[in-house]
C-alpha cells in the first residue's frame, strides 16, 4: 500500500527512474507513481524481455479515464535518495502569461484577462509535419465573448494578435464563425458553442516544400480546406482569447481523416495489407469499420499478391469486438475461409472443414452473405437462447465453392482478413460484386448526359480540363417511378482524388453538368467533400461526415405530393445502407428529376448502381419508417444497438374506412417479449413503444397492458410466457367514432383464447393513424400477415391497387 484510494478527477502518474535503475542488478528498474503532482512512492522490480509498455486496466462500469503520454520526470538533485519531487514540462510554450494559464497535465488553456486585450498561446513543442498535422480543441467555456481563434502561425507570431488576423496565420474564430486566412482573405461560416469541437489541420503538398492546404473541423465533419504558403519555420498550434472565463482542452493525439478499420501487425498502405508480424509471429488482422455486413454491402474480395513463406492467409466475417490476434473462424462470432489449407473455420472450429485445394498466389478470393436465404426463424418461443442466423458463401475467382450458416452476433458483422508469415501481401477490394456465373448482369448505365467524364461500364471518372470545369453524368431514367428500383439509385466513391468534391443527387433533365447538383435551382445533392447537403443553391448542414473511399452514397424519393402548381417531394440520402438526412424539395408540377452525379477534381472516380433497392425502411412501397429493426418481406425482427433502444417500424398505409385494421403475428416473443402492437401519428418517433406518448395507442406484449400515451398502462390480461403464438389485430371502430374521438380495438389470440380491447383515442380531427410496432428486446420477431398489408411489402409486384383503391390480388408464378 502506498497511499490513500484515488478520487474522480485525479491524476495519477507512472514511470521509470533512469538514473536510480543504472543502479544495482542490470535486469532491475525502478518504477515510481505519482498522484496530482506529488510522489506517491516508488519499487524497485524486474525488468521484463522487451521491457515495459504503459498499461491501465479498467474492472466496472461506468470507470472511464484519459491516458496522456506526454509527460517526463527527473530524480531532485539528491540522487542517493529514491524520491522524485518535480515535473519537467515536455512541450515549449509561447503564450502571453498575464492572461493565460495553461494546465499541462490536463492540457486545458484558460483566460483571465480583465481589459478584453487579446492574448495568444503556441504550442512550440508540437511543429506541424507529415507525423503531426492535425489537433483538436474542446471548447470547455465561451466566457463573456467567446472570441476564441483556433488555429496555426509562424513560431514569431505576435502574442497580442488573434492568429489568422496576419499572414503567416489562419484560424477559425469562435464568436463570429469567420475563418481567417492573413490580412487579406477570409470565409464566413456560423458561430461555435459551448462543448463543440474544433480542429484544425495541413496537408502538405507532396514534392512541395512551400505550399500546404490548411483545413478546419467542427464535431469531426471538414468545413473548410484551401490552399497557401508556408510561413519560414513552418506552422505551430495557436489560440489566440480575449475574455475572461475562456477555456478550451486541447487533443493532440487525434487523427484526420479517423480511419474506418482497425488493424494489428499489418501495414496498410490503401487497399493492399501486408503481413509486418512482431518477434513471436502473432497472427495479424484487419477489420473494416466502415458498414456492417448488410444487403447494400454483401460482398468482397481479397486478391492475393503475395503468397508469403506459408500462405497463412483468412477471409472472413467477425463481430466488431474480434480480437485481431485471432484468425477469422478460430474464436466466437467469426467465420472464415484459410488459403493455407483450403478448410472452413467458423465459431470457435478446432479443426477445419475441408471444401477445396489450397489458394495460391495471384486467386481472387471472395467473401458474403446471401441475404435472399436469411430469414428469422420462427423457433419454439420458449427458445430464450435462439437466434437468427446469416448464410455466408466463399468464391474463388468468381466461382462460388462453399456456404454456411452464422448466428448474427450483435452490432452485426464486419469483413475481417487475417495474416500470419512474413511476405503475404493482400490487395482488398470493398466495391466487388459477384452476380455468379450463370447470371451475368448488365451493368452499363443505359442512356445518358455526360461532359468531361469518361464512363467505362458502371464506372465514371472526372477527365479534367483546361480549366478545371465541373464535369459530370445524368442518367436518362426518371425516379419517381411505383417500383422499388426505380425511385432509388447508389453511387460507390472509387476515388476520391485531389479533393473528393463529388455531388451526387437528382436534378430536372438537362441540369447543367458544369455545375454540382445542388448549385442550382431545381436541383438537391450531397457533396461528399464537405457532408453538407445543397438543395436549389442552398447550402444545408445535416450533421453528416464527408466521404471517402468506399463508401455507398444513396439518394432517393421517398414520397411526392402534388398540387397545381407545385410537387412536394421527400428525398432522403443514405451512406453506407443508413439514412444520413432526409428533406422536403419543392419542383414545378409534372417535372421529372434524373439521376445526377458530378465532380470537379483529377483521379475522383465513382461506380453507378441505376438498379439499386433502397435499404429497406426508406421507401414507401415498404414502410413510412424503420429504426433498429431487420425486415425480410412482411417479417420484422429487433437489432439492439448498443444502448438497448426501442426500435421498430410504421407502416405507410393509414387506417381509413376502407382498411380499418391490420393484424400481425409474433413468430418469436425473444428475451422479453417488449411488442408494442397499436397506432400513432405520422413521423412518431420509433425510440418510444406506440401508446407511451400522448396521440398514440399501443398494446404490449410483455405486461398485457393497454398504454393510451402515458407511461402507465391499462392491465388486460395477466402478464406471463405465452406457450402458443401471438396474433393481434387492431384497429378503427368508425361506428364509435366521432370527428375528435376514435375507437381503437384489439383482438388478441394468446395460449388459444380470445381477448378484447377497446380504447377511446382524443385526435381533435388531427390527421390519419398509422399501424405502428415497436420491440426493444434481443430476437423479437413479428410477421404481417394481413392481405392488405403484404400488398405494401411486396418487392415482386405480386398486387396492385385499381384508381379507386380496391385491392386486387394476382398470382406470381415466378
């Protein structure tokens, strides 16, 4: 024991004292702690082969701490004696000390000035280079002004001047959203706030020792980026404050762009993985971020370009939290194929499974998941430990040799690659697809506009000119269509190149295609360099973060109101099979909006799906909405994420007289049974079950309640494990009802009886109900069995609705 327990918000420190370890045995050290500055104590122990790495453990929940590596210490002068008294400050500041206070061991910059009078901080210690190009500062307290400048300048810059006020400077200034870029130049943008943070960065020009692109961050989405000169010395962090109060933390261990992926013992250089390893010959793993294994990202391959001393090499599928010292298919909640010895690992295996011959240098081998056989499998629903499982096939060279099941852990799963002797070398590839080889798919994108692109197939790339002109593709087939397909299309950002200033959106036929959708009027897109979204010249930020390679930008019409003068539509994006924003775009009655992609920068290259199908939640002919559920067909089952929020679905159809109910079977009650079956307004939000706010009405599964838009429900029948299945019905009694007074019924069929419900709903002639059905507990699962309703769920057009909204039902042979 060496001193009392510690207290939220101290700081402990740990580190080795080189002089007092050059003493004794060689293979000893001594190790010391500290506590908010002062000595705590200190041992002497072995030293470890390889010596020692700082390591911090963490036991319960909630503990959270901040690991900072910049500190150093030195013994007092006393050096016979094994106490450390004093801290040596690591970094070489600049600032100006009557008015700022700079806090080392938390790095936090405060401002007491009292005259308003500016003053300035450089971190000298912290030169901008290839290594160290980027920093983030926490807006702690806007004191009275707020006139924070967080920025870079010259080591000479004047400590009473706000960086970006003189050249040799820029900085993003807090109380006006100004960027300032020196004396004669400077862009507008909106102000900061509290807790907000900024960052700010260079790229250094390759082959250019003069030139950079100085570039700012706000919450981790880019706002600004251009290009200027180097100062002499180069560019070093500075805040410049003005008002007292002022506080900001700096966070100089961030990164720009955040990597997608995770990797141990590889070096990635692009799309090519090699094998590094470490003294012991630890396997080596890479695990893509970016997007789950979903139906709009299924499928990837891996080229083989170096076979190494043992081709130990594995592509797989595992849980996010995979360890990467394991092979994909060695430990739980992984699946993968070995081109070592040709065998299939999956869960835990022990021994592999052996489907073909060996890999060898130079193979094409291919990893994904058929979601055309998933299904949420109705099992016996006493079953608590069931769950739904995913079909993963293997291909080589474009020939599929293998598939197996996996259950799907939680978060989903991501592609994983493993490494294991030195000399593999892998070339991965996000943007492949495999249609097998029986069913080769026409992938050219039919008729088109097009100015300064070359399009090969499904693929487009910017062909600069003189002038740097915005170049660009329109496709001849309209969205707005009834089918899936046709009111929905992705773009696959190959390239982003210089800048990745790629629009992607619709516009009206003969759009302008010098100009990015979205610049004009009757035209809306997202541009993947800055996340902002442009909508007839407008500039809108929707909190979304710019592109990069690899990933699938979506744009679609979800819905489209006319009037006389005017159409209404709703278009959403979605980036990497989640919807990114959603908004209202207003167009001329009767006009038709085209596909409309265009870039403006050399290498930026992008890959065209016309025929793509929304993600499931996002279109009409599914469902008005969709949260935290997978829906295969008319079944519907929960995805926890990680917080355990209520997730669920709402049905595009209203109730009205001529469909006054809708019914729905529970196939699995999962852990809890949380089913929240009833009806509520359009947009209700889907983190809340139906009948827990006021305008809605739900019946619940797991207590037996009726909840009429309060968080306490009316008891129908005694809670409790159904033994049999669950089928609910619910609707409108018009007989009952008024002009501000709805009935709503229940008829529940639970262990074979029959139980009704009514409950009278206030609407005040507010607006249609909607069937709403919200879950909130792992493997929960419904089916919408309803005639009526199957009609919005179909994808094959196996029904169709005459002008006077009579269903008629026809036969698919297919």
């Amino acid at each position: 024991e060496m001193a009392s327990p510690a207290q939220q918000d101290d700081v402990i420190g740990c580190g080795i004292n080189t002089t007092l370890s050059n003493k004794g045995t060689e293979n000893t050290t001594v190790v010391f702690f500290t506590r908010n500055g002062q000595l705590l104590g200190s041992r002497r122990v072995n030293l470890p082969d390889g010596g020692f790495y700082p390591t911090v453990g963490l036991h319960s929940e909630g503990e959270k701490v901040e690991v900072r590596l910049s500190g150093r210490w030195e013994p007092p002068e006393d050096k016979n004696k094994e106490t450390l008294s004093r801290m040596i400050p690591s970094v070489k500041l600049r600032m100006s000390e009557d008015t700022l206070h700079y806090d080392e061991l938390t790095r936090r910059l405060r401002c007491s000035s009292k005259s308003s009078s500016v003053g300035a901080f450089q971190d000298l210690g912290h030169p901008i280079t290839d290594q160290f190009n980027y920093y983030e500062v926490k807006l702690l307290d806007m004191g009275l002004e707020g006139a924070i400048g967080i920025g870079i300048a010259n080591n000479q810059y004047p400590l009473d001047r706000m960086p970006g006020w003189d050249d040799g400077s820029a900085a993003y200034h807090c109380d006006d959203g100004v960027v300032f870029k020196g004396l004669s130049n400077k862009s507008t943008f909106s102000p900061a706030r509290r807790n907000e943070i900024i960052g700010c960065g260079v790229k250094l020009l390759p082959g250019n020792s003069k030139r950079a692109k100085v570039f700012f961050t706000r919450d981790g989405i880019l706002f600004e980026e251009y290009e200027t000169s180097i100062p002499t010395g180069g560019f070093y962090p500075t805040i410049g404050m003005v008002s007292a109060g002022e506080e900001v933390e700096f966070n100089f261990d961030v990164k720009w762009p955040p990597q997608n992926f995770r990797s141990e013992r590889l070096l990635v250089e692009g799309d090519l993985l090699k094998y590094v390893g470490d003294n012991v010959g630890s396997v080596g793993a890479y695990q893509f971020l970016g997007r789950p294994i979903s139906p709009g990202f299924s499928y990837y391959e891996v080229t083989i370009k170096g076979y190494g001393m043992k081709g130990e090499i594995a592509i797989g599928l595992a849980r996010r939290d995979y360890p990467l010292s394991s092979m994909p298919g060695w430990l739980d909640g992984s699946i993968g194929w070995h081109c070592d010895d040709g065998g299939l690992y999956n869960q835990e295996a022990t021994e592999a499974k052996e489907f073909r011959t060996p890999a060898r240098e130079g193979d094409r081998i291919g990893c994904g998941v058929d979601f055309k056989e998933y299904k949420a499998k109705t099992r016996n629903t006493q079953d608590e430990n069931s769950e739904s499982e995913l079909v993963v096939f293997f291909t080589i060279n474009g020939q599929k040799f293998v598939k197996e099941t996996i259950p799907i852990p939680r978060g989903g799963l991501f592609p994983t690659v493993g490494l294991h002797s030195i000399g593999e070398l892998v070339q991965i590839n996000f943007s492949a697809t495999w249609e097998g080889a029986t069913k080769p798919v026409d992938r050219s994108l039919g008729d088109t506009r097009h100015e300064r692109v070359r399009i090969e197939g499904d693929c487009v790339s910017y062909v600069r000119n003189a002038y740097d002109d915005v170049g660009g593709i329109q496709l001849g087939t309209f969205l707005g269509s009834d089918e899936p397909s046709q009111n929905y299309f992705e773009v696959t950002i190959v390239d982003v190149g210089e800048r990745g200033a790629i629009g992607i959106g619709i516009a009206v036929k003969h759009y302008p295609l010098d100009c990015l959708p979205g610049w004009n009027e009757e035209s809306i897109a997202y541009h993947c360099d800055d996340g902002f979204l442009y909508r007839q010249g407008e500039r809108v930020d929707i909190d979304a973060l710019p592109s990069s390679a690899n990933d699938i930008i979506g744009c679609g019409i979800q819905d489209r109101k006319s009037n006389p003068t005017s159409d209404l539509l709703t278009v959403f994006f979605t980036r990497n099979g989640k919807k990114i924003h959603q908004s209202e775009f207003s167009v001329c009655h009767g006009l038709q909006l085209f596909p409309t992609v265009c870039m403006c920068n050399s290498g930026e290259k992008v890959k065209i799906n016309a025929r793509a199908l929304p993600p499931v939640g996002q279109t009409q002919a599914f469902f008005a909405q969709s949260e935290r559920v997978l829906i295969e067909g008319n079944k519907v089952s929960y995805v926890p994420d990680e917080d355990m929020n209520v997730g669920g679905v709402q049905l595009s159809r209203a109730i009205t007289k001529k469909d006054s109910s809708f019914k729905i079977k529970v196939i699995n009650f999962g852990v809890e049974g949380a089913i929240g079956v009833g009806l509520a307004p359009k947009g209700y939000p889907l983190d809340n079950e139906p009948g827990w706010l006021q305008g809605s009405v739900g019946y619940h599964c797991d207590d037996g309640c009726l909840y009429e838009g309060a968080g306490i429900g009316r008891r129908v029948h005694p809670p409790g494990r159904p033994n049999k299945e669950i089928v609910i019905s619910c609707g409108i009694d018009y007989k009952k009802s008024t002009d501000n007074k709805v009935v709503v019924f229940f008829t529940i069929t639970l262990n074979g009886n029959r139980i009704d419900a009514e409950s009278v709903l206030e609407t005040h002639g507010n607006g249609l109900l909607y069937p709403t059905i919200g879950m909130n507990s792992p493997r929960e699962a419904i089916e919408v069995i309803t005639k009526q309703q199957i009609a919005v769920f179909s994808n094959a057009g196996n029904t169709q609705e005459d002008q006077t909204g009579t269903l008629i039902e026809m036969t698919n042979r297919d």
